[in-house]
C-alpha cells in the first residue's frame, strides 16, 4: 500500500464485512469507523487500538447527507486526509417484488445507493485537489445475476455499481481509482437471516433449483476476511492500474456472469 500514512474510511463498520475490511487496512492505514450502530463502533474500535492501530469511531446513518458532510469533515480534521474509501453499508429487504412496500424499496436504495453516492461524494470532492486516492465499493453479485424476492437489494447494488464504475470513469485524470467488490453468499448476520435452520450453508452451496439459483462451484460459503482480503488488494499499490473493475468474490456462484 506504500510507505505513506494513510487513512482509510470504512462504512458499514461495525460489524460483519465493513469489520472485516476495517481490520485488514488497520495495519496499513487510521481507521475512519462509519456505521448507524455507536456500540458496535465502540468495540471495535476499541479492539483495533489494543492491537497498537490508529482508529475513531464516527456513528452516522449514510442516508443523511447533511451528516455524511460533517463527518467526513470531522475525519479529515481528526485523522487527516481521507486516502481510501471503501463503501460497505448496506441492508437487505427480501420479499417477492409485488408485495414489496415502498417503505422497504425506498430504504434499500437509500442505504446501498444513496448511501454509496453521499460518501464517495463527499470524500472524493476532497480527493481531486490532492490528486490521490482509491474508492471501493462493495456491492454483490445479485447485481449482475437475478434472485428471486431480492428485487430491491440487487437493483440496489446494480445501482451502486454502476455509479463507482461511472465515477472511475470521470476520476480517473485525477490519479483516483474506483472498484467494485461483490461477494456472493458470505457467513454474516445478514446471509443467516435468510437461512431457514442449521443446515442453511449447505443449502445455499448446493444451490435451489425451485429458485433458478445456482450453489457455489468451491462448496464453501465465503467469510468476512474473503471479501477484505479483495479489498485490501485494491486498495494496495499492486492493484494501482486498476480501475472501474468488479472482482467477483463468490466462490464460482455466478459462473463468472
């Protein structure tokens, strides 16, 4: 990642993947925690520190622009300048696409989109005057594959996609990269409130013919550290000629499409 203190912003932080990807930079960059949920923050913070990392906890719902400004401020000010961003905050809202309520279509786009658009505005408005920096967001693989009663989350990520993908396109000149990360099934409190019992795992790696879902090719559900690790690649020097891609990260669920 180079030899130059950086710091990295994380949303969706206090648990699951944003966890997981808050630990990998931990070592090479301050932690920027961003997440709704101030406890979860706390303990992780808290835990980055003991291992001798630089880490702040920021609680802030990524819906609330007005917010989202004044805390990416707040990380400049107390941290210093933001050098990686990487977009993790997200909700799932499952349920057939006729009987969605708007209350549910309208909360997904604003969390997984308009939540993407809120921070990676804000943080990369900074970014251009200093020529520098690498965005990523991590969206899924329902993005590019249709599942069944997953209307809402997969439009969503769709969106948020293509919004990173188009802002690689127009930063690019700014020496700012822009990537995707989407995951397939990963072991989150997320992927176990769909699963119906204990043998949930199993079920999701054989795949579902009643629901034209396809299992996962390398017969294991992804951790939290899989999808950072993809992370941490593209936010790293190694991946420095790399922008607007999407790494699939879903064990072969979506047959590469």
């Amino acid at each position: 990642m180079g030899t130059t203190p950086r710091v990295a912003l994380v949303t969706g932080a206090a648990q699951g993947i944003g966890a997981a990807v808050a630990r990998a930079l931990a070592g090479e960059a301050a932690i920027a925690a961003i997440d709704a949920q101030a406890e979860g923050l706390s303990g992780l913070v808290k835990e980055l520190r003991a291992n001798g990392g630089r880490a702040a906890a920021f609680p802030t719902d990524v819906r609330d622009v007005a917010a989202v400004e004044r805390t990416v401020e707040a990380v400049e000010h107390e941290l210093g300048p933001i050098g990686i961003l990487v977009n993790v905050a997200g909700i799932l809202r499952v349920g057939p696409a006729l009987s969605l309520s708007d209350e549910d279509w309208n909360t997904t786009f604003a969390v997984n989109t308009h939540g993407v658009f809120h921070v990676s505005r804000a943080v990369a408005r900074r970014m251009v005057p200093r020529q520098a920096g690498v965005i990523v967001t991590v969206s899924s693989n329902a993005a590019s594959v249709p599942r069944m009663h997953m209307a809402a989350y997969a439009s969503s990520k769709a969106a948020s996609t293509m919004f990173t993908q188009c802002l690689g396109l127009e930063l690019a000149p700014h020496n700012i990269r822009c990537n995707v990360v989407s995951p397939g099934s990963t072991d989150t409190a997320m992927q176990r409130g769909l699963w119906k019992d204990e043998n949930g795992a199993q079920a999701v790696i054989a795949g579902s013919l009643e629901t034209f879902r396809l299992g996962i090719p390398l017969r294991r559900i992804a951790t939290p550290a899989d999808i950072a690790n993809a992370v941490s690649f593209l936010v790293s020097d190694r991946a420095r000629h790399i922008t607007m891609h999407d790494l699939r990260v879903d064990g072969g669920a979506t047959l590469g499409a």
